[in-house]
C-alpha cells in the first residue's frame, strides 16, 4: 500500500525492481470488477426525445439499472464506449 500511494503522488516512479509490484497491487485492487460500457447508440435510445431534468435522470437510472440487473453495484465500473 506504501508503495501505491508513493507511485500516485509521484514520490516513486517505475522501474524494474517495482514495475511487476506495483502492477500486481492494482490488478489485485481491481479483481472482481466488472466493466459495464454505455454505447453512445444505446444512449440515443434512452435519450430520443425531449426530456426534462427529472425525465433525463429517471430516463438515464432506468438505463443503467436494466444494465446492471443481476450485478453486485459496488462491483461495477461503468464506461462510455
């Protein structure tokens, strides 16, 4: 953990003694995340007709919640595609 935080605030940079630490500390970090990417095609979908506000952000919930159905939340990284 020392080592990641020294990596992210620039005190430490990569090299060969680290450079296979430091990527096993993040792939470890990231183990059991699931990408979730959003398509701009998809998203045109949600968002083809004029919405309000609150129209857009229930609109947008729904989306991702239909995505989303059956994952573990606190797992999920979403990304636009």
């Amino acid at each position: 953990v020392n080592m990641l935080n020294s990596f992210k605030n620039g005190t430490l940079t990569l090299d060969r003694t680290n450079i296979l630490v430091i990527r096993n500390a993040i792939m470890e970090l990231h183990k059991g995340l699931e990408k979730m990417e959003l398509s701009a095609d998809n998203l045109k979908k949600t968002f083809n007709r004029p919405l309000t506000p609150d129209e857009a952000v229930e609109a947008f919930k729904t989306y991702i919640d239909d995505i989303t159905r059956g994952k573990e939340r606190n797992k999920i990284r979403i990304i636009l595609k």
